[in-house]
C-alpha cells in the first residue's frame, strides 16, 4: 500500500491544454471560448506586456513608485481573470494591478497606486475590489468573508484573491482556506507560484510537493494548473467559479508561472537567487509565445494586430501617466479627512492646525 | 578607525558575535543567500553557513514562534522582520509569549531574543512598511525596544542586545542606514542598553528624540545656536526603559524641554516621557514641556511623506514656543 502523502501527490498533476508549441494536448478540457473571445484574451496579454515594460521604464525615470513587475505571470493573471464577472470580487496583491485594471481599474489609477497618492486606491463605482494588498497574506482570510457575504446575499458572485508561492507559508493563508472550506463560502484562491518569493526558492517555503494539496487538508478543490497556459488557466477558473456560485465550496488553484523581472523595483537584484538557465528554461514557455502561436495557426492573429494592440497600449500608457502627473499632490488635510466618517476631536483639532499651515 | 554606514555597521556586530557564540543564529526571510532586502546580512551565509544563517518559510509569526522555541533549546537567535510593519503578523509570539515567558515561568525561562526590523519614513516604501510602530511594543512589559541614531551605537548596541539574556526589538531607521558614515572600531565593543547619550550639549533647552529624529533635533540646535539659544539633545537610544536619570539631569539645567518623536501624536513613547517629566521635574520647569510629532492619521501614502513628517521646522517652531512662553 501506498503511503497517503504520495498517493495525495500523484492526485496533483499540473492541469495543461495548451502546450508551448501552442498545440491543444488536451481537447477534452478546452473551454467554450469564441474566437472574438480568444482574440480578446491576447490582446489583454499583449497590452499588459508592454505596459510592463513602460511601467519598467517610468520607474527607471523616476516617474512611479512602487512597482511590481509582470512579464511572465500574464495567463496567469488575465487568464483567470477573464472568467470572472463584473460582479465578482477581486482581493489581490501587490503584484495583480492588470486584474484591475481590466475589471475596471483607469490606467491612470493605476499609475497613482504607485507614485503612492491615496486617489490610487480609490476604485471607482461598480469596480468591485480592493486596493493591492501589501501584507501577504491578509487578502486571504478577507476573501472568505467576501466570499461567505456574497453566499448570504444569494448573489450569483464570487470572491477572488490572489498571493504567490511565498504567500502559501502564512498562517492567513491557512486560515482563509479553512474558513472557506467550513462555510462553503463562494470564494476562489489563486497561488500564483513564479517560483520565488522575493529570493527565497518555493521549495524551502513547505516539505509539501505542490501548493495545490494544501487544499486536501483544508476539505476542499484544489488544482495545479500550467500558469503559463492562459486556456488551461482560463478553465479552471471558469469551473472553479462555477463550482463555487452552485454551493460546491471553494477552490484552491496553484498556478506554475514565473516572473521575467526582478521582485520589485526597489533594488531586487535576481542573478543573486536565479540562473540564467532557469530564466531560460521559464521563458519557453512564455504564454504570449505560445498563445500567438496557437491563434496564428487557427488564422485568428497577425502581426498587423499584434502591432495595432501595442500602438494603443502606448497611447494609452502615455495619456495616463500624464494624467497621473498632474493629479494635485496629496495634502495633510487630506489624508486627515479620509481618517473617519466624522473626524474626532484630536483630528478636528490637527485639521485646524494643518489647514493654517497648508495655507501659508 | 573604520568609516562605516549603519547598515555596515550592523553587519559587522552580527558578524562579531557570529564569531563569538556558535548559539547565535540568524533568520528570516531572504536573509541567507540574498543578504536580506538590505544587505543587513550580506555575506554571513557564505562565512557561517545554512545552519547558522537561514531563510525561514514567509511567516512572521513562524518566525517569532521559531525563535521562542531555539531560545528554549538554549539558542541566541537573531531573527529579522523585514519591515517593521509585519511585526503584527508576529504579535502574538513577540508580545503574547516571547515577553512574558521569563514571567509565566515564574523566572526560570529566558528569552534571549533579539528581533531586528527596518522602520522609519522618508525613503518612499509602500504601506506598512515605514510606520513607527514602538509604542506598541514600549507598552508591553518584558521586551527592551532599541533604536540606535548612528553607526557607533549601532554596532554597540546590537552586540549588547544579543548578549542580553531577555528580549529586545531592535529598530533600525531605514533613512539612517546608508544616510552618512561614522567612526565605526572594528573589534568587538558593546553600549550600554538603557542608557540615552547627549549628543550635543545645551543650556537653554533639552530636545530628546530617538532614531533619525536624532539628527533633525541636532539640525534644528544649529539654527537655534544662529537665534542665540542653545539645545542639548538627548538620543534616548533604547526607549524601553527609558533613561529618566539624564532627562532630569538635562531638565535641571535648562528647564525647558522639547519631546520629538517621528510616531503620530497617539503614537510612540512622547506622552509617557512628558508625563514623567513632570513627575519628577515639574519645579524645575519654566513652560510646558511640548511634542513634535506626526499627525494622528495612518502612515502616509508615499508620496505624501514630506509633508507628514516632521522635521527640523517643526521642531525650531516648538522650541521658540517653549523659550517664549
Ligand atoms: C506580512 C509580510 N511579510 C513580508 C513581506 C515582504 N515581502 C513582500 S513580497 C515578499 C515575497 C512574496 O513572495 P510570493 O508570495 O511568492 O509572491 P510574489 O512576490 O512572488 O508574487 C515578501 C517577503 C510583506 N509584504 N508582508
């Protein structure tokens, strides 16, 4: 007889439909997605490239602030993404601002959640989420409760939240499992593995061979999905979502991935922790690649489009920045005014004191 | 004598007692191969090892847990939170259990814990990151919070925290560690904990601060010294206990004293050291003993900073108040 743990493992098989060569490996899984559909899907992919790359470069120039870069994590991030509803709930971290911004988040927002200007944080009506999370791992107990408010309101939503490999260690991670898993609680937890947390290798994070089996312990789904497979993603989001809105529990879904860039903008340095064969190895696998591949093959993409997509992202990138740039600065008096419904009276007291100092 | 920053000089009293005691052990998270987010252990995996400086899985209160059960197993450790926000993930073993584990052991356990974290405004971090969380940790009983203002201390100060047999978090003011250099000597030396240091002396009026408020006071004494008033500054250098016996000593001389802290007004330790000011010294004092400090909002948006914190302005601005009452 086995040993339980193994026999647990071999349950965890990465979950892929799409191969690097962009050839459907497995037909029997592909999701009902129309062809404007699939074009849409590399467009966002595409669009969320390049504004990776220009975010790189206006931080470089002093224009942004915090910024956690993307290239790598694109099917990733827009495939599960492009399951979700409007109405759906998104509780993500630090490094899942293009969720955002295709649920609705303006670029220029975008732009001011870096440079650090509260109006960044604002999400505008009808945009349901929150502001990235920096703490890891605070989002996670957060979209139980989303995802159990959603289930009382008998809404047909759910609750996604997002952390990476690193994010997988916290006791909060656990917990929102759980949490989930006891209420049956309409809520969907993407790991987005990218293989490192900061500098530290996802295999010095747990003994355990998967992220995904976390969930086994927990009571509820849980899948290995390629994350550089935006289709496979796609699917398993999409069954996830559904599972969880027909009262079948959450889902865990670990998706393997990697970040092209370094951790963040402030002085991570990854030829510290990672080779350039490792980086190699990841970047075959590129999900942009192998999508244009596939939808080239079925005729649905050409480089015409592809360059249209990156001509407007630019525009687009250029307008918002600009916008940013001139948003009026940040005020004492209004960080004051946004501590409180009703300022109390130690607040009242300093909103007088700065008023009279901002005025001179 | 060595020219070190801050930062180096932390590394180098890691180093030291790397060297000095094998039950010294270092970890948190990417403080191994990576040298931590700031270098703050650059080079110390590769001197002493895996076994003696590691990378812990990403959770703090794992962190803070580990640490209580190495000191059990008679260990030194010397975890790091990576930024002083994070620490409320670890409240409960740093507050909750390390603190009072000497106690609840009725005196028979000790904690030789010191936990390092960055903290400190000014450098354009996201949320929680920066905020100067030291009152919360001040109010709890059991646990010594350092905070050292320059490279010399610095190095003194952490030798000192790691040999302590009890716990101590030790706060390091990310603004100060590649800021400027200092005298740093390169053998082993220790500063006393509980100790504050008048770092310029003063007839006219006693300015005490702690971190890199230490060096906005000294800046704030020069251009007072222009308007003929001279400032003694006090660095408190561990802010709990604080040093009530140099205050006093201060305060007798000058009877005029100014509190400054980085912490928002509801904040940080201000209010308990005017308040004990005035137990010990009120006729002594010629005007209230007034704060600077932040306003009692959340740690600002980045971009916000400059405005929110305080600075030598403020601080000049208080002491003409306190001169001319
Ligand atoms: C509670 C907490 N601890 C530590 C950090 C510092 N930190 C920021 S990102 C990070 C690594 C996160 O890695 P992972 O969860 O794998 O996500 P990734 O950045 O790879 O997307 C760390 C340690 C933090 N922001 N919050």
């Amino acid at each position: 007889m086995k040993r339980t743990l193994e026999q647990i493992e071999e349950q965890f098989q990465t979950f892929q439909i799409m191969n690097e060569e962009g050839e459907i490996v497995n037909e029997n899984a592909m999701p009902d997605l129309s062809d404007e559909d699939l074009k849409e899907i590399m467009r966002r992919m595409v669009y969320t490239r390049i504004l990776d790359q220009r975010s790189i470069a206006l931080n470089r120039q002093g224009r942004l602030g915090f910024y956690a870069p993307t290239a790598g994590q694109e099917a990733s991030q827009l495939g599960s993404h492009y399951a979700l509803a409007q109405e759906d709930f998104i509780l993500p971290a630090y490094r899942d601002v293009p969720q955002l911004i295709w649920h609705g988040l303006p670029l220029y927002q975008a732009f001011l959640f870096s440079k650090g200007h509260y109006k960044g944080n604002q999400m505008p009506e009808g945009v349901n989420a929150l502001s990235p999370q920096i703490i890891i791992g605070a989002q996670i107990t957060q979209a139980a409760g989303v995802g159990l408010g959603l289930k009382k309101r008998g809404k047909e939503a759910i609750a996604i939240t997002y952390t990476g490999d690193g994010g997988a260690s916290q006791g909060d991670f656990y917990e929102g499992l759980n949490f989930a898993g006891a209420y049956a609680a309409q809520t969907v937890f993407v790991v987005q593995n990218n293989q490192f947390a900061i500098s530290v290798p996802v295999d010095k994070q747990s003994a355990a061979e998967t992220i995904a089996q976390k969930a086994v312990a927990a009571g509820i789904e849980g899948i290995q999905v390629d994350g550089m497979d935006v289709l496979a993603v796609y699917a398993a989001t999409q069954e996830a979502r559904n599972r969880a809105i027909n009262g079948e529990g959450p889902t865990l879904i670990e998706t393997m991935t990697y970040r092209y860039g370094p951790h963040t903008m402030a002085g991570d340095d990854p030829t510290r922790y990672r080779t350039d064969e490792m980086d190699d190895e990841w970047e075959k696998k590129d999900p942009i690649v192998r999508f244009r591949k596939y939808l080239e093959n079925k005729d649905l993409w050409s480089e015409d489009e592809e360059n249209e997509v990156v001509e407007k992202a630019k525009e687009e990138i250029k307008a918002a920045i600009k916008e940013a740039d001139n948003t009026p600065k940040q005020k004492v008096t209004d960080l004051i005014s946004i501590m409180h419904e009703e300022l109390p009276s130690n607040l009242k007291e300093q909103m007088e004191e700065y008023e009279e100092k901002e005025s001179k | 004598m060595a020219q070190m920053t801050m930062i180096q000089a932390i590394t180098d009293a890691m180093r030291t007692e790397l060297k000095n005691d094998e039950n010294v052990l270092i970890f948190g998270e990417d403080v191994g191969q990576n040298g931590g987010v700031f270098r703050a252990t650059e080079g110390l995996q590769d001197e002493y090892g895996e076994d003696r400086v590691f990378d812990t899985p990403l959770a703090e209160s794992g962190i803070g847990g580990l640490s209580i059960g190495l000191a059990l197993q008679g260990f030194r450790p010397v975890p790091e939170i990576q930024f002083i926000g994070f620490i409320y993930e670890a409240m409960d073993a740093v507050n909750g259990q390390m603190s009072r584990l000497r106690y609840r052991s009725g005196g028979t356990q000790q904690m030789p814990i010191t936990i390092r974290t960055p903290f400190g405004g000014g450098v354009h971090t996201p949320e929680l990151h920066a905020d100067s969380l030291e009152g919360l940790m001040t109010a709890q009983p059991g646990i010594r919070v350092v905070i050292p203002s320059t490279p010399y201390d610095a190095k003194g100060l952490l030798i000192q925290s790691i040999r302590n047999n009890d716990p101590v978090l030790f706060m390091e003011h990310m603004k100060l560690y590649r800021s400027f250099k200092g005298e740093v000597p390169e053998e082993d030396y220790t500063v006393e904990l509980d100790k504050a240091d008048v770092k310029r002396e003063g007839n006219d009026v006693t300015l005490i601060a702690y971190g890199a408020m230490v060096h906005s006071a000294l800046k704030a004494a020069e251009e007072l010294e222009e308007n003929g008033i001279s400032a003694e500054v006090i660095d408190l250098r561990t802010i709990s206990p604080v040093d009530y016996d140099i205050i006093v000593e201060s305060v007798k001389k000058t009877n005029r004293a100014v509190m400054i802290q980085e912490a928002q007004k509801v904040a940080g330790i201000a209010s308990s050291v005017v308040a004990e000011i005035q137990e010990k010294a009120i006729l002594h004092l010629e005007a209230p003993v007034l704060r600077v400090t932040a306003p009692d909002t959340v740690y600002p948006f980045s971009q916000a900073e400059e405005v929110w914190l305080p600075n030598h302005n403020d601080i000049v601005e208080k002491v003409n108040n306190v001169i001319n009452f």
